[in-house]
C-alpha cells in the first residue's frame, strides 16, 4: 500500500511509501525506516527517526498503518510516517507553486533543506520595535510594505529563501500594474531591501542569498522646482481672510521660509515659549538637535499676527494643534 499523489503541473505520479533499509542498524537486530518517494519511476528515500524489527513491519498496510500493533510504539511511528508523507507533498506543492522541477530528488532536497524563517513574520516584528521606539513614518512604510504584500500573495507566507530576483521583478510588474510610480515602488523596495539587511545582520540568513546583489532599484528624476522671490514676494501680499486655513497656511509658509525652511513637523508645534529673546529656539523633531535663529523684521511681523495679551507660553504659535488637546500619545501625536 503507498499514497499516490498527482503533480498539477506535468501531471507525473508521485508516490509515497515506507520499507525497510536493506541493511541492520550496527549491533542490533532493527532495520531504519525509510520514506521512499517515487516521481515518475525515479526513487529517492528519506531517513525516518526510527528502527523497528522486521517482525513489527508491514509493507502492504490498511490505512497507511506500516508499523504493526504489536510494536510498543506503533501509534507514535504510524504519526511520525504520516507526518513526513505529509511534508513530501507540502514539498512537492512548494516547488509546483515556484514553477520548479519536481522530481524525487528536488521533493528530498527541499524536505532536508534547512527551512527558511518567515520574511512577513520578520517584517511584522521590525515594524513591532519601530512602533514601540516611536519611529512612526518608517512603522507605517513597513505596514504599507507588509500589505501589499500580503495581498500580492494572498495573505500565504513568504519566506527569506521566496525573496529572490524573479521574486522581486514580479513584484516590481504587479505594482506598476496597482498604478505604483517609480519612486513609490522604490521606496517599497528600499524596505524590503531594509528588513533584509537587518536579518543578514542578526544572523538570521546568509549573506550569499542576497538578491539585492543583482536587483538595482531604480530611481526616477524628480523635478522639485523652487518658488523664485518675486513668486514668494506675491504670496506675502495676497489679501486673505484672517480666519481661512489658507491664511494660517500661507502664513505658516512664509514664517518657514524666512526661518531656514523649518519642517511643517517642527513648524505646527512651535510655541510661544520657543520665541525667547529675538529668537527662534526649538529642539528638531527628527534629529534632537537643538536650532537658535535670530528673528528678522518679516518673521516677526507674521508673529504679530498671533500675539495676543492673554497667550500663554505653553500655547502653539500657529493654530493647527489646539491648547486643549492632549498630543502626548506618540502615534496620536504623528497622525
């Protein structure tokens, strides 16, 4: 009796079942069982976990049942032979789902194999430590990451030895068809590139693996253009409504420009208590680093527009962020 199982893709039979070596295990009268596994006529065997006499054997078992009850382990084994029959055909689905040969030998092959740690799972994690060290801007790259590619695969694992150059060109060509541009498809594959550099470094795979090796990200030429100071000269005097957004905007804008292009993360938070002296003090969100700037006669004027005689130091300058709001949850605080 052995198990039959048909490869979709050229439709060879493959059949799976369990003898006896020929040979005695050393100083015993035991015998290993092997998992013999057969693609079109071809044999290759794998070495099970144990040895039996030849008295406790059955070849031609009902219900796969090859160690007889008479053995004091014969539940164990029978478990052990179905869970490796099992493995055989997982191996064989793995190798027709990457469109690789399947014959006896590439089924013993990829059952040996040293089984490779899971990529998402490793993602997940490396997004895990980013959200807890309130690095949110790449914490929420790696969760657009792990969604696309969870929806790329149909939510089915994918493993570090998956990640390969066909991998990644095939990747690359699905999300052109989503509509990704160039540089957003960069970007995803700069974090992959990301979590798998920090794998190599923790030792969790091997270097010689790398299809970064051999797979350039490519890179669109960005134009940013640049507001001349006759544009900047008329944005400061359009008419606005006082209580429109575009006026806290334009006026957000130009406080900005005249600061040495302060970032709209360090911008919205300023308070009253950063303006000291004639100065502009503030501590970068981003780097930590702390920037004093001299405040000349147009950021000053923008000031005066927000200066009342009843403001507090511990108020924000421009009115994005309200007083009364409690912004000390991190990711509350990033959204």
């Amino acid at each position: 009796m052995f198990q039959q199982y048909i490869c979709k893709k050229d439709f060879e039979m493959a059949n799976f079942n369990v003898e006896l070596n020929s040979n005695e295990v050393k100083n015993t009268n035991e015998y290993t069982l092997l998992l013999r596994i057969t693609v079109n006529r071809k044999h290759a065997r794998v070495k099970l976990n144990y040895a039996i006499n030849k008295k406790h054997f059955n070849p031609s078992p009902k219900e796969y049942k090859y160690i007889r009850s008479s053995h004091s382990k014969h539940k164990v084994i029978n478990n052990h032979i179905d869970l490796k029959i099992q493995e055989a055909k997982d191996a064989m689905a793995y190798l027709e789902s990457k469109h690789l040969t399947v014959t006896a030998d590439s089924i013993k092959e990829q059952m040996l194999s040293p089984k490779s740690p899971s990529f998402m799972e490793y993602a997940k994690k490396r997004a895990s430590i980013l959200k807890d060290n309130n690095h949110f801007g790449n914490y929420k790259k790696y969760n657009t990451l792990i969604k696309k590619l969870a929806d790329y695969k149909n939510n089915e694992d994918i493993l570090f030895s998956d990640i390969t150059v066909t991998f990644l060109a095939a990747l690359e060509a699905h999300l052109v068809t989503l509509g990704n541009g160039v540089n957003t498809i960069n970007g995803n594959f700069r974090t992959i590139r990301a979590i798998y550099y920090s794998a190599i470094e923790k030792g969790i795979i091997d270097q010689s693996k790398n299809p970064f090796f051999t797979f350039k990200l490519k890179l669109s030429n960005s134009n940013k253009e640049r507001l001349t100071l006759d544009e900047i000269s008329k944005i400061e005097k359009l008419e606005l409504n006082p209580d429109s957004l575009i006026f806290h905007a334009s006026n957000a804008f130009l406080f900005s420009f005249y600061n040495a292009g302060i970032r709209v993360s360090d911008l919205i938070m300023l308070k009253w208590s950063n303006i000291q002296n004639g100065r502009l003090i503030y501590k970068m969100f981003k780097t930590n680093s702390v920037i004093s700037l001299i405040l000349k006669n147009r950021p000053l004027a923008i000031l005066d527009l927000y200066r009342t005689d009843d403001i507090k130091e511990d108020d924000y300058v421009f009115p994005f962020f309200k007083n009364n709001v409690d912004y000390s949850n991190p990711l509350f605080l990033h959204n």
